[in-house]
C-alpha cells in the first residue's frame, strides 16, 4: 500500500485551484487529521507536499526498489 499525505496547507491550496470541488461537508483540515490519526501506518506513506509528480513516483520506486 502506498499512502500520499501531503501537508493540509498543500491540500487546501490545490483544492482551491481545482474547479470541481472535492470537500463538501467536511473542511480539508478535518478530513486529512482524520486520515492521518485514524488509519494504520501500513506500507508507505509519503509525505508529497514539496514533491511534483515526477519526484513522487522516483519516491515510490526508491523504497520499492530491491
């Protein structure tokens, strides 16, 4: 399993540059320290808030490498 998590700040300010919105009910804060507190630490999580795309699949590929 391979978690993506980056930082709220991160979250919140792509989500207000999308156009379709994913938040609705629950605010970017809420959702991300609920994620975060109550899921298991199983297999890799990534903390991607300073990566682009590119850097988070060499992240990916650098912990799964043998």
């Amino acid at each position: 399993m391979i978690v993506l998590l980056p930082s709220v700040e991160a979250v919140a300010t792509r989500e207000a540059q999308r156009d379709k919105k994913g938040y609705h009910a629950w605010s970017v804060e809420q959702l991300h320290d609920g994620f975060a507190s109550h899921t298991p630490r199983l297999g890799l999580w990534i903390d991607t808030t300073d990566m682009t795309p590119d850097q988070t699949v060499d992240a990916i590929l650098a912990e799964r490498s043998p």
